[in-house]
C-alpha cells in the first residue's frame, strides 16, 4: 500500500499539546493507538507539509481557493 492507495479505514486524529511542552498527533483506530510527539519546530514542519499536499491535490481537482 503506497500512501496515494485509497483506503476505508476510519480513525480518530487528536492534536495538541503536551504538560511537556510537545505537540501530540494521537491516532486510533481499531483498537490500534498511536501517540507520536513532536517539537514544536517540527509540528510547524509537518503543518507546513500538510498545507502544500493540500494545495496540490485542490491543483489536481482544479479547485481555486
């Protein structure tokens, strides 16, 4: 499975901070729990990654936003 493979799977996403000052991106599903922690520098990373995968797959659909 590649990551553009589509798949019907539903998981819950949490995202916030941490009492150690972390960002914590909490995924669940399947009785499956996945918590992973990252400095705020790289969470501002992974959003900036987010942002630009979201601008190219609305390029892709030809939305204009």
């Amino acid at each position: 499975m590649g990551i553009d493979t589509e798949r019907e799977i539903e998981a819950n996403l949490q995202i916030g901070p941490t009492d150690k000052g972390m960002v914590r991106i909490y995924v669940e599903s399947q009785g499956l729990e996945i918590p992973m922690d990252f400095s705020p520098d790289d969470a501002d990373e992974i959003a900036d990654e987010i942002t630009a995968a979201a601008n190219r797959a609305r390029n892709m659909r030809g939305d204009k936003r």
